[in-house]
C-alpha cells in the first residue's frame, strides 16, 4: 500500500496525473470527443452552455424517473 492508505490532495494530483486527467477531470478521450464535437459542428462557448444546460436538465429528469428503481 502506498502512501500510508491516506489520500492527501498530493497523491490525488500525482494519481490523476499519471492517468493524464486535467483540472477539469477530463481526460484524452474526453478531450479528443469535446475537440471533435467542436470541429464537426463549430461550437462555440453558448453553445456549449446550452448543451450543458439541457444535460443538466435530462439528467434531473432520469434520476427523478430511476429513483423509485433504486
């Protein structure tokens, strides 16, 4: 076991370093799907709000119809 078992905010940065994940928890496929999105349809930063908006939106929505399942 490394680092003792503790997770400190150092061995997170290390951990999510070495799986190459940004400080915005992206990592390269995520970035290489958003880089296409951008390039396939020409996104630009609205758009993007309003995409994020609209997934936020469904995403309310399912837990709202799974949480009875769950």
């Amino acid at each position: 076991m490394k680092y003792n078992g503790y997770i400190t905010e150092e061995v997170a940065d290390y951990a999510l370093d070495l799986l190459d994940v940004d400080k915005e928890g992206l990592d390269q496929t995520d970035r290489g799907i958003l880089l296409a999105m951008i390039e396939k349809f020409g996104m630009g930063r609205s758009d993007w709000r309003r995409l994020g908006h609209r997934s936020e939106k469904i995403r309310v929505r399912l837990r709202m119809y799974m949480s009875p399942i769950c």
